[in-house]
C-alpha cells in the first residue's frame, strides 16, 4: 500500500508542478513522459540491479577511505577534539564528536579531490557523457544538458561556469533548467560529509547519495519543463568545448582547491552558528504563544504541518509524515546540511528505514533561500543582462528544486 501511495505521489507532484507552470498548454505531454520514463529506468537501474548495486556499494569503501583520510587530519592539527585519542575517560557517550572539527573539514579534502580530478581531466569526459545522454534523451540542449550533468558533480554556481559564454543566449525555459538543476542537486564537496552524518543510520548511505545526484539530472529536466515549458527555437545546442583549467600544475591545484574548499568550509560553519541561532530566537518568541497539543509552538511544528501532506505524497505513513515534515521545512527554510544533522540526530523509532531512506533523497537538494542568495549572486555576475529574469524565476526554482528532490524521494518509495 505505501508504494502504490508513492506511485500516487509521483503523479500528484508532477500535478503540483503543472499548477505552477508559466503556460499549461505549451507543456509537451510526450516530453514529460519521456523524462518520466527515463527518470524512473535511470533509478531503477542505479538501485535495483545487483551488479550496478554492487558497484555503487563500493562507494562506501571510497568513502570510508577519504572519511579516514580526514581524519588523520585533524587528529594530526586539532588532536582529540579532531578524533585522535581521548587523554581522559568520556564520561557520556558520543561526546566527543565535535562537527566542526571532525566531520565539516571532509569538505577541504573532497574539494581538492574535485579540483585534481578536473585538472587531470577524469571528470570532464564524464561529465560530458552526461550531457551527451542528457540531450539524446530528452532533447535539451548541449549547453543546459553540459550544465544539469555538471550538478552531479558540481554546485549551483560552479556548474554553469561550464556554460558561462551561452549563458546570456539561453531562453527562458533554458535559464530557469540550468537554475533548477543547481536547485536539485548538491555539490560533490558536502556529499561525502552528509554520508558521513548518516552512514550509521543508513546502509549504504553514500551510494544513494550520488544516486541521487545522479538522478536529479533528468528529474531537473521533467520538472523544469513542466513549470516553465519551452515556446522558442533552442539556441544552445551542439558540442561545447571544455572549459579551461586554470590550475597549471598538481600543486597548484592541490593550493586552490585547499582555498576554494577553505571558504566553502568558512561558510558552512558560519551559516550554521547564525541559522541554528535565528532558529533558537524564532522558537522563543513562538514560545510566548499559548500551548497546542500539550507542547509549545516551534518553527520545526509549524513547518511540520506544512510539509506533513507532501512527506505522505512521497508515501511515508501519516504516524511519521509530520516528523519528516519538520525535516522538510527545516531543509528549505534553513539548509540541507542542518536537516540531516537533525535526522541523525531523530529517535531510532521517529522513522522507520524505509522512511528515512526516503527522505535522504527527497532533502538531497539546495533548494532553500540562503542558497537561493548565493546562486542568484553568482548568475547574475556571469550573465548581467538576464539580471531581471534570473531574479524574476528565483523563488520558483526553489519550488522546482524541490518538487524534483521530492519526486526523487516518491520514485524511490515506489521501488521500496
């Protein structure tokens, strides 16, 4: 009964989407089912068939290697407040993780990973093998396919770098693709760290985490195509060429993405001391009002129930609809990286495995407001003369970004 409430789910969430859209009637039907289709074989085959499931099983292993890796790390720099040996007895278990200095500094080492690799020039081909099967898909086209593959491995602004001299050619549907696919995906820096938070709670959680990165691209399209459908000429198709690599030598990649992981790390610790403390004066003054239910008025109960019906769209019970609803609503007025903290941190009874495997997916996105700030900032330097419409399609991206990451989390409690 829950998959068939999943399979509903996925039918009212593509509904949900149609409702937004610009032009009902421009919506291309046949391309919708298309992109359906090819969503729902892309995750079929990612999860269900053993020797590709055995594949990405492996991933922990990379994981667990690169987890480690940092560790020495810190334990090297920070000593036992970075993991290494504690020098007295721990008197309450699980105190000794300190976030800030044994799981947030991942984020240095998977960026310059990300940065080597495209250096060497492993990930480039990949990416464009994406694009490539992106465009003979569903037909986008070869500057919004480079882009959307890119997500996989990229975040909301570094992605489109790739596609940086068509930006200002694209169309309207085109743009707003390229906004969403940002919107739906996370970066390759924080996946290995949100696996980390959860690796204890779900097996194989870094598998299903690239997953569903790559199954954000063709969602992103579905979606996307969906709200703002296209009614002109396409402009930006055919082949790209890479794009410049501006590291001149290994070191000298290994310097910069030391740099670039530095201010990303920077920001992730700032933005969750302010946020979770805007959480905490929020939740104070809701706490003036009267008690419902026996409990008091918090920003996660109130967001809870807004998001409570869409959690049981994606087919999770009622009983813990409004559990993950929280989570949901965490998730896109706070961020990602909070919410998973926040499901980590859930009793083991809140949610069951099949929930919580859903909701991996379905927060896997950067869909909130903070990042809308920063994707918003970073299109609108590299293409000035879409400054209106980039601004104009930046709350319906977390919309779409949203509805996408949801409907990756439906199609999962389909095949779950």
């Amino acid at each position: 009964m829950l998959q068939l409430q999943s399979a509903f789910g996925v039918v009212a969430l593509l509904a949900i989407a149609w409702a937004f859209s610009e032009k009902h009637g421009a919506v291309s039907i046949r391309q919708a089912i298309v992109g359906l289709a090819v969503t729902v074989v892309t995750a079929l085959v990612l999860i269900k068939v053993p020797l590709v499931a055995s594949a990405f099983g492996a991933i922990n292993e990379a994981v667990g290697v690169i987890a480690a890796a940092s560790r020495a790390g810190t334990s090297f720099v920070f000593g036992y407040l970075g993991g290494a040996p504690l020098p007295f007895d721990l008197k309450a278990p699980g105190a000794d993780f300190i976030l800030a200095f044994q799981a947030l500094p991942i984020v240095l080492v998977m960026s310059v990973l990300t940065t080597l690799l495209f250096h060497w020039r492993v990930l480039p081909p990949i990416v464009r093998g994406m694009a490539w099967l992106l465009e003979r898909t569903l037909g986008v086209g070869g500057a919004v396919g480079l882009s959307t593959a890119a997500n996989i491995f990229l975040g909301m602004v570094e992605a489109p770098l790739f596609i940086r001299p068509y930006l200002a050619k694209l169309t309207r549907a085109e743009l707003f693709l390229v906004m969403t696919g940002g919107m739906a995906g996370i970066a390759g820096t924080v996946l290995v760290l949100y696996a980390t938070l959860l690796a204890p709670l779900i097996p194989d959680a870094a598998a299903h985490f690239v997953i569903a990165s790559v199954l954000g691209a063709p969602a992103a399209i579905l979606v996307s195509l969906i709200m703002v459908p296209e009614t002109s000429e396409q402009r930006t198709g055919g082949l790209l060429a890479d794009p410049e690599m501006h590291a001149s030598s290994t070191m000298d990649a290994i310097v910069k993405g030391t740099a670039a992981g530095l201010e990303l790390l920077l920001n992730i610790v700032a933005m969750l001391l302010v946020l979770v403390a805007l959480v905490y004066l929020v939740n104070a003054i809701l706490g003036i009002l009267p008690e419902i239910g026996g409990a008091r008025i918090s920003l996660q109960r109130l967001l809870g129930y807004v998001m409570a019906p869409v959690c049981w769209l994606m087919g999770l019970p009622w009983s813990q609809a409004l559990t993950a609803g929280s989570l949901m609503g965490t998730k896109t007025v706070l961020n990602e990286l909070i919410a998973y903290v926040d499901l980590s941190k859930l009793p083991a009874d809140a949610l069951d495995p099949r929930s919580r495997l859903i909701m991996l997916y379905a927060m896997c996105g950067f869909a909130n407001f903070a990042s809308l700030g920063i994707m918003i900032g970073g299109l609108n330097t590299m293409a000035p003369t879409r400054r209106e419409e980039i601004n104009a399609l930046g709350l319906k991206s977390i919309v779409s970004g949203t509805l996408t990451t949801c409907l990756m989390g439906a199609i999962v409690g389909v095949l779950t």
